[in-house]
C-alpha cells in the first residue's frame, strides 16, 4: 500500500506548479540561481542559460503555461473519484442492499466504469508526460552546441559581429533540464502508485466477494 494515495501526490504536484509559476512571474532569478540546478548543470556538463533581457524572458509565459497546467490537474483530480472511493460507494451499497450481492462492482457496468476512468486518465498522463519530459532532457543533455545553430549565422549589430542565437538555444537549459527531469520523476512516481493502488482494490474486491458468498 502506497504512503500517500495518488490523488494526495497530484495535487501537492499542481501546488508545486502554482508556487513555480509565481517565482517565474516574478522573481525567475530564484530558480534560475538556485543550488539544484547550479549542482544538476555542474555534475552533467550542461550548459547556462544565455542572459536574457527582461523584454525577452519567457519565464513569464512558462508561468501561465505552468498554472494552466496545475488548473487542468485539479480539474480532473477533482472531478473524477478516484478507485478507492467508487470501491467504498459499491460495498456501501451492498451492504444498505436487502438482497446480499456478490461481485456489486462486475455486475454493475456503470460502477466498472467509473472505476477504471480515474486510473485510466493519470495512467495515459502519467506515461505520457513522463515520456515528454524524459524526451525533452535526453535531448538537451545529448545535443551538442553545434546542433543548436550557435556559431552558424553570424549577424552584424551596432558596427559589431555577434553570433546568432536561435529558439532551439534558449531551449538548451539548465532550469529546462531540472525541470524536465523532476517532472520526469515525480509522473514515473504516479504511474506506479497508480498500479499499486489498482493492485490494492483488486485484492479488496475479490476478498469482499469471498465474504458476500
């Protein structure tokens, strides 16, 4: 049985998000010269971020990104009972019942259905983010400078040579990539809770019905 229930983790997740989203908004230097990612960029050879001025600083954007993400999250987390409680409604059900029924949740389509949709939906997001996230840092920790376009397009500015930086660049992180790593961890956490807690009410389900019978 999981410590904390998978329903618990993605709203602590959607919490972290919003708290993210206002340092980005309002003080990205925060993030951006913490000790994490100074320690994950050293220890794997990554890179600074290019200075950015404030007109051209995304971490405004990845902020409302990030809080319309976190706002999807509590949307579906709390709109969708998660397994345990549709479970907890089909044995309270058969015991209020006059008439002792065995196997409430298979002889009910729509409680089977409820059932599965919770796991169903932050299964397909947990694998699904956690293969965008695991693409994302693969992709920045094995690119070389020269896939990037940096020092390929020399442009002339002020009487002076400088080299161009492309939107591919500004991608090459070292906020992106602790990012995109934790995010890759913490869904690979939720997959797996998702598994132990289907796990978990299998068993309760087939116990129930061996006492019903």
């Amino acid at each position: 049985m999981a410590l904390i229930s998978s329903k618990t983790l993605i709203k602590a997740h959607a919490l972290c998000l919003f708290i993210l989203a206002v340092y980005l908004t309002r003080s990205p230097e925060v993030i951006t010269n913490s000790d994490v990612v100074f320690m994950l960029g050293e220890v794997l050879r990554i890179d600074a971020a290019p200075s950015l001025s404030i007109s051209q600083s995304p971490f405004a954007a990845c902020g409302i990104l990030l809080i319309a993400e976190a706002l999807v999250d509590l949307i579906l987390v709390s709109k969708v009972p998660p397994l345990n409680e549709v479970v907890a409604m089909a044995e309270a059900a058969r015991q209020h019942s006059p008439v002792p029924v065995a196997g409430a949740m298979r002889t009910n389509p729509f409680l089977t259905r409820l059932a599965t949709m919770y796991s169903e939906i932050w299964t397909l997001l947990s694998a699904s983010r956690f293969c965008l996230f695991f693409a994302v840092s693969f992709f920045i920790y094995q690119s070389k400078p020269a896939a990037w376009g940096v020092g390929t397009t020399p442009t002339v500015g002020y009487g002076t040579a400088t080299e161009a930086v492309s939107g591919l660049d500004h991608l090459k992180s070292r906020v992106i990539f602790t990012y995109g790593f934790m995010e890759m961890m913490f869904w690979l956490w939720i997959y797996l809770t998702l598994r132990d807690e289907r796990q978990e009410i299998a068993t309760r389900i087939v116990d129930g019905d061996r006492q019903a019978q």
